[in-house]
C-alpha cells in the first residue's frame, strides 16, 4: 500500500511515469518504487515535487509528514532520552 500520493498527483495531471520520470531526471524504476511506497532520497522528492509543478513546502501533502511517521515506527521504550 502506498504512504505517499505520488501517484495521485501524477495522475491529476495527467501525466504518465515516464513523462514525470523525464522531467524529474530520474528513472522510470524509481517512479514505480516512489509510488510503491519505498523509501527515496530527500533529493529525488524534490525533483518529483518540482518536476509535477509544486513547491517544496507541498512536501507534506505529496509524502507525508516524516516526523509523524517516524514517531509512529518508534515502539514507546525506544524513545530517546534527554
């Protein structure tokens, strides 16, 4: 199941993998294990975001909030101490 809207986005402008895959300079392949949910680099979500027309503050609403999800991952004794 996807944890992010990659695809969603794409779609909305219609606009296939490898077009968005073209503009972003990067893989068909990643395209296919963004929308997957695998995890990517913090620089090929920027030249998704970019290359499907959006600002880098959109982050959040195309993968999601990082800090909510790694707290989510964590299990409650392997929280850090301060």
């Amino acid at each position: 199941m996807p944890s992010n809207n990659v695809q969603k986005f794409r779609e909305a402008l219609m606009m296939s993998k490898v077009e968005l895959a073209r503009k972003a300079g990067i893989s068909t392949l990643t395209i296919d294990r963004v929308e997957a949910g695998r995890p990517c680099r913090l620089d090929t979500k920027r030249k998704i975001l970019l290359a499907l027309s959006l600002r880098i503050t959109d982050k959040d609403q195309v993968f999601g909030s990082v800090a909510r999800t790694a707290h989510a991952e964590r299990a409650p004794n392997d929280l850090p101490d301060f």
